[in-house]
C-alpha cells in the first residue's frame, strides 16, 4: 500500500522518483531512542517548491509529524551503452 501512495504522488507532480526502504534510528525530545524502517523516497530534478508539497502530501497520507527533506546537487546522464 504504501508504494502505492508514493507512486500515485510522485505520477500526480509529474516527478520522477526512486524509492529505497531503509533501517535506521533517531532520538525523541525526550531522550527516547526508536529504531524503524523508513521509505527513501528520491526525487530527481524536481523544483524545491515541489518537493516540500510532496513532503506536506505524504506527512498527511502516512500521519507522521514530520518527514525529513535533504537536498543534493548531482550531476547525472544517460547511456545506452552497456557496461
């Protein structure tokens, strides 16, 4: 199901995507440690604007307080060519 919602999000932006789940921990206010499986989910040249309501979007489809934006520059290319 929620590949499902990433997909239909990303298809409604016109963003293309990759998606990659992940393990990892974080720490509550109150010191609390939790350790979970995150969706990595890879915009790829898609306008900051974009990205933050995709971020709103999918706080509000998956009830989470908050999703965690990070930002790179890359440069990419396509190749035919098989390696």
């Amino acid at each position: 199901m929620y590949m499902n919602v990433l997909k239909y999000v990303c298809r409604n932006y016109h963003v293309a995507f990759s998606v990659n789940i992940e393990n990892g921990g974080y720490f509550h206010d109150d010191g609390e440690y939790t350790e979970e499986t995150s969706f990595v989910l890879v915009l790829i040249n898609a306008d900051r604007k974009v990205v933050n309501e995709i971020a709103k979007d999918l706080c509000s489809f998956f009830h989470q307080e908050s999703v965690l934006v990070t930002e790179n520059r890359m440069t990419g290319y396509f190749t035919g060519g098989i390696f």
